[in-house]
C-alpha cells in the first residue's frame, strides 16, 4: 500500500516564486513619496502620455504611486480604505538619518511633526493653479479631561 499523498499549498518550497510575487507586489516607500509630494508633484499629476503604463500615465495617484486606466477608476481609489490608510500614514514626517543619528545619542530628541493631508486635485484643478497641501500642524498639549484631573485628587 503506499502513502497518501499530500496536497503542497502554494509556493512553500519555491522560493524563487516567492521572490518574484515579493517584488511585484512592491509599492513605494514612504519616504519617496513623500520626497515626490514637496518637489514635483504638479508634474506626476501632469505626465506625458506613455503607452507602456496603465491609463497611458495620465491617471495617478501621487500618495500610492499607482496608475489607473481612467479618472472613474483614480476616483474611485480616492474613496476606497486603502488610499485613506496611505494618507494616514503621510501624516507624520518620514524617518530621516538626522533622526537616525539622535536617537543614537548624537544630539537632542524632537518629536516628529505631525501633519495634515489632501487628496490630490483633479487634472483641471492642477491647470488652474490648485496644488497637493502638505501643511505642519502645531501641536499644542491638550489639557487632562475633567475625570482625569478629578481621579487624580
């Protein structure tokens, strides 16, 4: 009699196969994007047309770093979680070296700043003038509700 055979699940054993679905599924970091939103977002929104690129490079979206085939589609993606999640996530400054070498101990401790963020205008809002807000926020300390100053005493 011989042994059951087990099913194999996936590409558990190939992990040239898992290379390659890593690498596809890469997106931009965070840093980059945030580097492409204060130099030269007006002219990522306003590309010349590429054939090789989904909706001929005239459908993108600056803080995914995704094309899409047409504005119902980039729209679309402007209500959805995920781009809401990707604005949420630029909020707050990108790590930086300097910010690398302070926590090593070479210089004082700043807190990241916290910033506040827009979806990208329409491609007839970027021809008027309109431009991606990426405004700092100034923190201030917010006073203890009144339950917690009572709890205290």
């Amino acid at each position: 009699m011989g042994m059951v055979q087990k099913r194999k699940k996936m590409h558990y054993g190939d992990t040239h196969l898992q290379r390659r679905m890593r690498v596809r599924n890469r997106t931009r970091d965070m840093d980059l994007i945030d580097q492409d939103l204060r130099t030269q977002s007006a002219q990522l929104i306003n590309q010349a047309v590429d054939l090789e690129k989904p909706g001929f490079a005239q459908f993108y979206c600056v803080h995914c770093a995704k094309y899409f085939i047409d504005d119902r589609a980039m729209q679309t993606h402007f209500r959805s979680k995920v781009h809401k999640r990707r604005l949420k996530a630029l909020e707050l400054e990108p790590y930086t070296i300097e910010e690398s070498e302070r926590a090593a101990g070479r210089g004082s401790y700043q807190k990241a700043k916290k910033r506040t963020m827009e979806t990208q205008p329409s491609k007839e809002e970027v021809k008027a003038g309109k431009r991606i807000k990426v405004e700092v926020v100034e923190e201030t300390e917010t006073p203890k509700p009144k339950k917690a100053q009572k709890m205290e005493s």
